[in-house]
C-alpha cells in the first residue's frame, strides 16, 4: 500500500470542513499599520538616570578628578560622586538620586558652562527595545486561536516567543498537494518542485515538472479506484491543502489577513500528492530534492530546507526507502515533521509517522484536548493545534480559496486535522532554527518535547502541547549549546 491513501484519510477533515465554511476575508484591502520593529538589538534611552558621562578641558585634565568634582559640587550645589574613569580620558559620576530627562537636561546646560568642563552628557540605562506590540496587526489574527496567549488553553503560546525571533532566514519545505500565489503568502513562497510523476494523479497535464502549483484535487465518486484505493461514494471538492499549511506556517505578518507562526521564514513549496494521493515513491524523492540531495533527472534544489512537514500517512511500517530518505535528511542537520494520521486510531500503526527520526505530531483542540478523529498513543511525539470542524471558528483558520475544482479566488477558510498541527511544530521549529542555525534536529526534539504542557485531556498525546514562548526561552537559557537535558 502507498501514501496515495492521503486524500481518503489525512484530507477528509479539511475538506468537509471547507464545503460547510464560508468566505471569511476576501478582495481588496487598506493599508495595515506597519509593522513594530522586530529586532531585539535596537537600544534607546530610558527616562531617568543618576549617571553623567564629562571630559575636562585641557587646562583641568591632569588635576585630581576628585577635586574637581568636589569644587564642582560646591558650585552648583549638587552632589557628584566620582564612579570610574573610562578608556576614553572621560570620567563617570553618579547623582544622589535619578533625574528626569528635563531635570538631567537642566543640570547638563548648568555644567557645560563651567571652565572646567569640555562637555557632559547624561549616562543613560541602555535596554532591548522590545516591540511595543507583539500581537499582528493582520484583521483576522484575533480568530486564530491556536496563536491567541492566554486567551485559550489550547494556544501554544507563539507571541512570547515572537519577542525573541519570526524565523528570519529559515526554509521551511511543505511536501503537499502544491501552492497557490495567495497574496498573504507569496511574499514568503520560494521556487519548488511538482514530484508527482503520474500525469493522471497529477491533474495538470504532465508528470514532474519544476511548477509545483496546485491544479486542485477534486475528483467524483469512484475516480480514485484506477490507483487501487478504496472507493469514495461522494464527490470530493479541492482542499487546497498544501496553500493551507504554508499559511499556517508562514503566512505574511502585519497586512491583510492572517499571521504565520513563523512569518518572517520562506515555504519551499514540493508537491507530493495530487488528485486521489501520492505514491510513496514520489514522497521518498520529494524528501530528497527538499533536502537537497540528488534526484534522478531532477535539477538540484537551490534551497535546502532546514524543516520538512508533511501531511500524507499510509497504514503500515515504515518503509525501508522512506526511512533511508528521512535518515538522509536528518544527516545534513534537517528536522521532519510529519503527521500521525487522521484515523482515530494508535499512532504507531501509520507511515511516515512511526519512521525513526522525526516528530509525529497529534492534533489538540482550542481546550488542550486531543481530537477525536487524530491518531494517538506509542508514537506520538507531541501535540499541536488542529481543531475540529464543528463548530467552525473551533477550526484552524488559513489560507485557503474559493475553487471548488479550480482554483478562483484567494480566501480565508477553517479546517481541521493533524497535518495543521503539524504545520504548528514546523513553525515553532522555524523560530528555533532562526535564532540558532546550526542548531540539530536532535536538540529540536529536546526543545520541543522538553517544553511541551502535559495536558489532563490529552493524555495520549506524547510529551503533551507544545509551547513554543517555553521552548525559545529554553533555547536563549542555553544560549544555544547542546542541549543536554
């Protein structure tokens, strides 16, 4: 049996999800407030201080600087007590109490004008300057409720994590059914690859080719057959499910729709799954061009991702060349993350989930709850967001479109399932890999798991919810060095 079981199984939550949802957020927009600066290095004064930096005139230089200063407190009836000389010649004195900006300005223009000063100026405490706001400035932010703080239990805490990283310079490799230009993603997308090689599954005239844009996966009542699946006894509309997960992950901040986790990283979009599935096959050489190893007739991928995710799940063991594709990946320092299926069923019983060497991810509600339809239990490594599609703000809320068979126009739409909550673990290992970028995919596992909330109704849930402000904090405790514990 191959992964083309995908869109029977991993698919079916979204898709029925998008069919009873509507159009949320659609067409032209206002300009969006820009954005709060998002580096922590920026410094600016703060407002009060008792410190003051001066330099005598040539005339003073060489006389005792406490004297000085004491002739100098006698004259303008303020006490200043020598601190230290600094590398520069000029020396520092501190005040008997902090002063205001006005009241240090007052002082500076008393001392400037006495014969034995060249200049002063205020010694101002210099802090990290903090975005004044880490929340998006995007309209639909406050309905994605997987991101929202402290508003939900079930949230994983990503503006915490926000304060410290959006994971700039990070490549993120959604091995899916392919993209859609979305106008809240295609800031973000990079040059991807079609690895689906039958023409038929494909949907889009030909095999492999270097456009992995997505032709839609509809397909009617009993078309999936031909590929040796089981029977489906109703049509089944597009699910734009891979334009759904890089939304997720990496949706444009601070303009028109929705934030993604990790908003500042680049999605390289492989398509792996087309109409009816996607054979193991071209999920083995999907993982291998993502990573950046070669590919029989395949040109070498420009940009190697550091995450691949994917959604795709078959019954059955690990097979031996999709393992040996994983364990290639993870040699040259890439984390996968894949989803542990949506069959309500153990976990460990599902391909590529119960593979060596990733992150199986379950899916958790807005309450910290494991869903119904999620795979669970021995080999789950941690859990993640994923809603459920009743009622629908319950789901997850991503870049979708309004295509039932084709594509149409760019939407916003609610969906549910464990290759969402996947997309969540991939964005927070995007901020991961953003502030340490030599970092293992080893010490991703440790950060992620380490830090994950154990949840009382999600006891099959693996290490528990991820916490992505807890796992950035752990990572800037260690300042980066393996993490050993």
């Amino acid at each position: 049996m191959n992964v083309k079981q995908y869109m029977v199984s991993a698919v079916v939550v979204s898709a029925l999800t998008f069919t009873q949802g509507t159009l949320l957020y659609a067409g032209n927009t206002t300009e969006a407030t820009p954005p709060p600066a998002n580096s922590i290095s920026t410094v600016e004064s703060a407002q009060t201080t008792n410190r003051l930096i001066m330099r005598f005139n040539k005339a003073h230089i060489s006389l005792p600087v406490k004297e000085v200063l004491a002739q100098l407190s006698n004259r303008i009836s303020i006490q200043m007590t020598y601190v230290r000389t600094m590398g520069t010649g000029d020396i520092v004195f501190k005040l008997p109490s902090f002063q205001n900006t006005q009241q240090i300005q007052q002082l500076v223009d008393q001392l400037q004008q006495q014969p034995e000063v060249e200049y002063v100026e205020p010694d101002w405490m210099m802090q990290p300057k903090v975005p004044m706001s880490i929340t998006p400035t995007d309209p639909l932010f406050n309905q994605q409720w997987s991101l929202l703080s402290d508003q939900y239990f079930g949230s994983i805490n990503v503006q915490q994590a926000w304060q410290q990283n959006q994971g700039q310079g990070v490549v993120v490799a959604v091995l899916d059914s392919g993209y859609l230009p979305h106008q809240d993603l295609k800031e973000n997308l990079l040059s991807g690859y079609d690895m689906v090689s039958d023409p038929v599954m494909a949907n889009d005239g030909d095999g492999r080719d270097n456009n992995p844009l997505d032709p839609g996966d509809a397909h009617l009542a009993g078309e999936c057959s031909q590929f040796g699946t089981q029977p489906i006894a109703q049509d089944t509309l597009s699910s734009w499910h891979g334009t759904q997960i890089a939304g997720v992950i990496a949706a444009a901040a601070n303009n028109i729709g929705i934030s993604g986790i990790a908003h500042q990283a680049k999605i390289l979009p492989v398509r792996t799954v087309g109409k009816c599935g996607g054979y193991t096959s071209d999920l083995v050489d999907g993982i291998r061009w993502a990573a950046g190893l070669t590919v029989a007739n395949v040109p070498l991928n420009e940009h190697p991702a550091q995450i691949i995710t994917i959604s795709s799940s078959e019954p059955g063991k690990c097979k031996a060349s999709l393992q040996q594709a994983i364990d290639k990946a993870n040699q040259k320092g890439i984390t996968i993350i894949v989803a542990a299926g949506n069959n309500g069923d153990q976990a460990n019983h599902y391909s590529p989930g119960n593979c060596q060497n990733v992150i199986a991810v379950t899916a958790s509600d807005f309450d910290g709850k494991l869903t119904d339809y999620s795979n669970r239990g021995e080999g789950v490594t941690v859990a993640a967001p994923g809603g459920v599609k009743e009622p629908l703000h319950a789901g997850i809320l991503s870049t979708s479109n309004t295509g039932y068979r084709n594509a149409a126009s760019d939407s916003y739409q609610y969906a549910a399932g464990t290759g969402l909550a996947a997309a969540h673990v991939a964005g927070v290992a995007a901020i991961l890999y953003s502030l340490q970028p030599t970092i293992t995919p080893i010490e991703i596992k440790q950060l992620i798991t380490s830090t994950a909330q154990k949840q009382p109704k999600c006891s099959e849930c693996g290490h528990g919810v991820i916490d992505a402000g807890a796992a950035v904090n752990k990572a800037m405790k260690y300042k980066y060095r393996f993490f050993s514990y």
